[in-house]
C-alpha cells in the first residue's frame, strides 16, 4: 500500500544548496560541508518523523483492533472492532478507512489529527476528528439504558488498554506507553447519527459536530427528525417531527444529556390513515438543567385556529420516564390508533392535563380532563353511534396484573359520579399454595351525588334515550352501590352486590313509545321473534292466573325469578350470581333479567343485548312495577313468554307439548315448560331428536322441581311423585 509519506519528494533536500548568483563570494569548503550535513538531518527528520509515525500506526493496527475486540467486544456487539486501512500524511494526519465498532458505528473514514509531540512520545494524542459517511445506531432500552452509555463507560476506563489489564508490551512502542484518550473536537462531514429508542420510535441528526467541554461535550447538529410509532386496537399511530437545529452538553462517561435545545421544529401526527393528520406548528424542545424535565411545546393547527400543547418528561436515578401532557381543546384524531375498539376520536378534543408516573412494577395515572365530541360507535353500546362528552378526573396505579384507584370523579351533565376501587387477578401470597394464583379479585364503590330527576334524564345523550324519550320526571335522586368479587371463594359466593337510594323520581309523563300502563289491558304486543299478536283478557289464548293450578306459576317463578314477590323489579343478589358465573366462564353466559324486566323487554325492546338496551330495560321495569301489580305482571308474562318453536304464552305451549289445555298441566309438565324458558329453541331441537326426555333436558326438569321443592311450592311428597311421573309428549312436537 502506498503510503503519503512514501510519496514524499526529498530529492531537493540533498541535492545541495541552491549555486550562488554571478558576483556572490564562493562559501568556504567547511562552511558548505556544515551546511549540507544540516540539510541532511533536517531532511531525515522530515521524512523519517512522518514515515516512523507511519510505521508505528501500520504495525499497531491490527494488534490495536484485536485487542480492542478482545475488550470492547461484548459492549460493541457484533463482529468487535475493524479498522480496513489507515494513511499518515506528513501533518500528523492519520485517516483510517472503512472502520466499524461492531454493530454501533460504523464509517467510511474517520480523519485525525494526531500531536505530533506526543506521538514522538509513544503516545498517541487526538486533537481533531473528522468522520465522514458515518452509520451509527444507538439502541435506548426501555429503562434508559443504551449501546452509547455503555460504550462511554468503556472509553473511560484507562485501564481497559493498560498494561496492568492487557498483559501485553505490544508493537512500536506497545500498549505499555497508553493512549490518552481525552475527548477531541468531533465533526461529522457526512452521514447522520441515529436513536433507536425500543418500542417508540428513533431520532436522527445531520451536521453534528461534538466541541470538547468541561465534564464532557457540547453537541451541536442541523436538521434533527424526530420519528415515533405506537400501535394500538386500531392500528398505528405515528408521529414525525423535524427540528432545524439543536444543541445539547453531554456529560462523560455516564452519556447523560444535562441542557438541551431544538427548535424551528414541524410535524405531523397521523393515525393509520383512519383521519387526517394533524400538523404541528412552532415546536420547541429543551432542558435549562439536567436535573430538570424535558419540555416540549407546540401548536397544534385546527383549523383556522392552533392549540397549545406542553409535554414535559423527567426521568428518574434508574432511566424510568415520567410524562405530563397539557392541553387546551386539543384535537385528539390522531389517537384513533390507539382507542378501544368502537370508540372514535374523529371529532373528538381534549382540554387539561394527564400525568404518567413509573412506580414499582407498573405506572401511576392522573388525570384532570374534559373531553367533547367523543363517540362510541359499537352495537355492544347503542344501536346508534352515541356522543360523549364530559370532565374526567382520578388517580390510578397500574400494573401488568392489578388496578387501583382511590379518586375517580366523572361528570356527564347533571350526572357526577365518583368511584373508587381495585381489581386484582392473582390471590395473595399466602393463599396462592392453594392454587388460586389466577383467579380475580376486586372492589368498586360507586356513587351518584343527589341531582334533580329530570337534570339526570337530560344528561343521556339523545341516541341512548331510545324509547325513554318524552318521559317527565321530577324529584331528586341520589345512589350508592358496591360489587365485592372474589372468584378464589366457593361457587355462589364469588360476587356481592348491595346498593341504596337516596330521594326518588316521580314520572309526570310516560314515554310515548314505551307506556308500560298498556301492558295492563288487552292490546297488540310484540314477541321475542319479532312479530305482534293480541294478548290480554278476552283473546282466545289468554290464560288467567287464577285458573292455573297454584304450581305451575310456582315453576316458573323457581326458575326465573325466585324472590320475584319481594323484589321491585331487580334482584341485586341475582345479578351478581350472574355476574359471577360469567367472570367465571370469561364470557356470557346467564341472564340477570327479573321476570319484571322480561315482560317490558319482549314488549317493547329488540332482543339485541347492549348496554342502551339494559339501560331502557332497567327504567320501564321500575315503572311496571309501579303501574302493575305482581300478579298482573306474572300473567301478563306467562301469556307472552317464548316456550318452543314459534310458540310463545302457556295456553299454545300446553297444546302443542302435550296436547292439554293450561289448567291441566301436571306438575313434571309444568316444570318442563319452566326449564324451556332458559334455551326454548335448544331444547326443543334435542328433544325432538331424541323423541323425548333426552339426559341434558331430563336435568333442567330435575333442576326446576328442586327449585320448586326449595321455594316451598311443592312438598315432599308431590315432590317425589313429580321426580318420577310419565312425561307423554304429543305426538305432533316431536316432529320436525
């Protein structure tokens, strides 16, 4: 390899002195004899110094990169260090070619300028570094860890490359002498520095140059992007910003960042294509110390208008990152990414601040914000898309298998509510020997403060209203409730639920579409299919309560409704046996509908199940309860409730199963109606492919004639005989 120093013309140096002009006196022989000798030595020191530092770095290199791989291997990763060639030319200049410390730097060339006094010296002291086409990636894990803090640490440790370390005298000169290592002026010719930071996104910066400082570095750059991604239940989300320059002091070895400044920063933030993006205007970051937060500002254009956004991030002594956000009317499209499914952002802003903080094993939550324009569109919500739009205010702490919260505050209109509680999956440590260690486990306390009746009707939006709409109300009304679970305890016992009112509301006008008063005269009515027939007194297939033996009613208040005669209209103990077999099961799979709530469901609701649908279903039983009276309300049920195939009220029902009128029907026939009600269609299908009692329906008719032996509607005896009374189907059900 042809080395610049190699190329160096000396001829002149020894040729002699240049002839003197015409007249000049001729030297004398030992004066020119003198002189030559000089020239000589001062020739040789000029070819000589350069060509030995030469000689020096050629017979070092790669003894320094197998060393260096030896040391820095395991920080730099990768196939360690390699150093493709390097030039010295007669300035000190050494420029090493195609170099790479693993997987985290790599260059087309690094060009040094060496002190040519310490080099003399055996030392090898950099004074100036210029990096051209660098590849450098700095990977920045979630607990601030980094590629670059840990290859900082390594440059500081002198004894890395000592002999006390090394072991080794080395080549021309060795590593015995050192190499000082103090921080030279960086400038990056070409090329840009990367930051990966895991999960979130990388940071890249052209023209950077690094200008040597107390205690570490100044960094100066020109254009910095600032690119982050997220993914959420609706796809990704992005964000891009670019910075005109910046300037940050990096301190050494620890390759922490103390002040910090970017500005003349624009971007974009973008949800997967599913809204337009939102541009972002004036963005600034910066950090007056290192102990203090990161602070970002921006306006975010809406319209003709800009919002004002501040993010600040502070971290703590182990790297965990603590953000507060603040707003005013913030657009939040771009977060449609990351909403639950259902729930879109498209109009949606937000105004005033939310906090996340690390703590122990998870994140601590606060918040204090009001959001308009949010929409929940999903069929499990409303049959409409449906508006929301109110104050949100809490404290909670996550982590990967618990939350808890001691202050959580919602305002919708008239509507406050506040709410505390925790849910945990996984039983404490002292019961988890038992086998418990996945089971749930929580309690929420939930209380509506006391607010005017008609306030709190007004706060619903219009699309969850439904057939409510145009009802009157007045008074006041107040509520307290709590749900104990606890899934490690025994079946029955894995959920409580208990609440109170506080005042009441009195109705001044029934809904026009949902007047539960109908239900207590003859009149058309829908079933659970769908389709509407004449029910009531005086149609041929009404059945009055009073002509029916006393058990067959009795079988169906056993099992559907057992503490129907004494609730009003809801029967907290059996919504959260209910809820509790679904938890359990993780899906749904029982009802907690009262026969109440039955009746005004097949009358004026769709079968569709939905928290609008639930809402609807709760307030016209509480005014069927008012306006009817128990016994209206059981007839008026038995009369329309589905019990086969296209059969619904018990008159059809006893004729099609058994050919008998109602008021004939014997206990065991009574009891398997009852056990209809549950899965009508399901039954009727296994019934009719195994012409009778088949094991599963044979278990529901033993289900139900225990209720009824435990509710008191049957005794023991009547019991017995029931447990093993003939049951003769008609001929005609058991065909298809």
């Amino acid at each position: 390899m042809q080395r610049r120093a190699d190329r160096v013309d000396a001829g002149a140096a020894v040729d002699g002195p240049t002839p003197p002009a015409t007249g000049a006196r001729p030297p004398r022989a030992g004066a020119t004899r003198r002189e030559r000798r000089i020239l000589a030595a001062t020739a040789a020191l000029a070819i000589g110094v350069p060509a030995g530092a030469a000689a020096w770095v050629r017979g070092a290199t790669d003894a320094l990169a197998a060393r260096l791989t030896e040391i820095a291997g395991p920080v730099v990763g990768g196939p360690g260090v390699r150093i493709g060639g390097i030039d010295v030319d007669l300035t000190g200049a050494i420029r090493l070619r195609d170099i790479a410390l693993g997987d985290l730097v790599a260059a087309d060339a690094v060009e040094a300028s060496v002190a040519m006094g310490a080099l003399l010296e055996g030392r090898l002291r950099v004074e100036l570094v210029r990096i051209d086409g660098p590849r450098v990636r700095i990977r920045v894990e979630p607990d601030g860890g980094s590629d670059l803090a840990r290859l900082a640490r390594w440059l500081a440790d002198r004894e890395a490359l000592g002999p006390q370390r090394s072991g080794a005298s080395g080549v021309a000169g060795g590593y015995g002498g050192g190499y000082a290592l103090g921080l030279p002026r960086v400038r990056v010719a070409r090329g840009a520095l990367t930051i990966q930071v895991a999960g979130a996104g990388e940071l890249s910066a052209e023209g950077v140059e690094l200008v040597p400082a107390a205690g570490g570095a100044r960094v100066l750059t020109g254009p910095v992007r600032l690119r982050g991604a997220w993914h959420g239940a609706g796809g990704r989300m992005e964000v891009d910003v670019a910075f005109a320059r910046s300037a940050a002091e990096l301190s050494l070895p620890d390759a922490r960042l103390g002040r910090v400044l970017a500005v003349g920063g624009t971007g974009t933030a973008a949800s997967g294509g599913r809204a337009p993006p939102l541009a972002l205007q004036g963005v600034a970051l910066g950090r007056l110390s290192a102990g203090a937060p990161i602070e970002l500002r921006a306006a975010v254009v809406d319209g003709p208008a800009t919002r004002p956004l501040a993010i600040d991030v502070a971290g703590d002594a182990g790297g965990a990152l603590a953000i507060t956000v603040r707003g005013e009317r913030i657009p939040l499209r771009a977060l449609a990414a990351l909403a639950p499914a259902g729930m879109s952002t498209g109009d949606a802003r937000a105004s005033g601040t939310l906090a996340i903080r690390p703590r122990p094993g998870g994140l601590a939550l606060t918040t204090d914000a009001t959001i308009d324009g949010l929409v929940v569109d999903h069929p499990a919500f409303a049959a409409e898309p449906a508006p929301l739009a109110g104050r949100v205010r809490g404290d909670a702490t996550i982590s990967r298998d618990a939350i808890a919260w001691t202050r959580g505050e919602l305002a919708l209109g008239a509507a406050r509510i506040s709410t505390s509680g925790w849910v945990r999956r996984g039983a404490p440590a002292s019961q988890r020997a038992g086998g418990n260690a996945g089971q749930l486990a929580g309690r929420i306390d939930v209380q509506l403060a006391p607010a005017p009746c008609a306030d709190l009707f007004a706060s619903l939006p219009a699309e969850l209203r439904g057939p409510l709409d145009g009802m009157g109300l007045r008074g006041t009304l107040g509520a307290r409730g709590s749900l104990a679970i606890d899934l490690s305890a025994p079946l029955g016992e894995g959920a409580a639920l208990a609440g109170s009112l506080q005042g009441g509301c009195a109705v001044t006008a029934e809904p026009p579409a949902a007047d539960v008063s109908a239900l207590a005269a003859p009149g058309e009515q829908q079933l659970l299919d769908g389709s509407r027939r004449k029910v009531g007194r005086g149609e041929p297939d009404h059945v009055a309560l009073r002509a029916l033996p006393a058990y067959v009613p009795a079988a169906f208040v056993a099992v559907e409704d057992a503490r129907f005669f004494a609730h009003g209209g809801f029967d907290a103990a059996q919504i959260a046996r209910s809820l509790e077999i679904d938890l359990r099961e993780r899906r749904l799979v029982r009802g907690a509908s009262t026969i109440s709530q039955q009746l005004v469901k097949n009358a004026f609701l769709s079968p569709r199940r939905s928290v609008d649908r639930k809402l609807h279903e709760a307030v016209l039983a509480w005014r069927l309860e008012a306006r009817l009276g128990k016994r209206q309300i059981l007839e008026r049920y038995l009369n329309v409730i589905e019990l086969g195939p296209r059969v619904f009220g018990l008159a059809p029902a006893a004729r099609h199963w058994f050919g008998v009128p109602a008021r004939e029907l014997t206990v065991r026939q009574a009891a398997f109606l009852a056990a209809l009600t549950a899965q009508p269609a399901h039954l009727s299908r296994r019934v009719r492919r195994a012409g009778g009692l088949d094991p599963e329906s044979a278990e529901r008719v033993e289900l139900v004639l225990h209720a009824m032996r435990a509710s008191g509607a049957l005794s023991a005896r009547a019991y017995e005989r029931a447990r093993t009374a003939p049951l003769r189907f008609a001929p005609s059900a058991l065909r298809e």
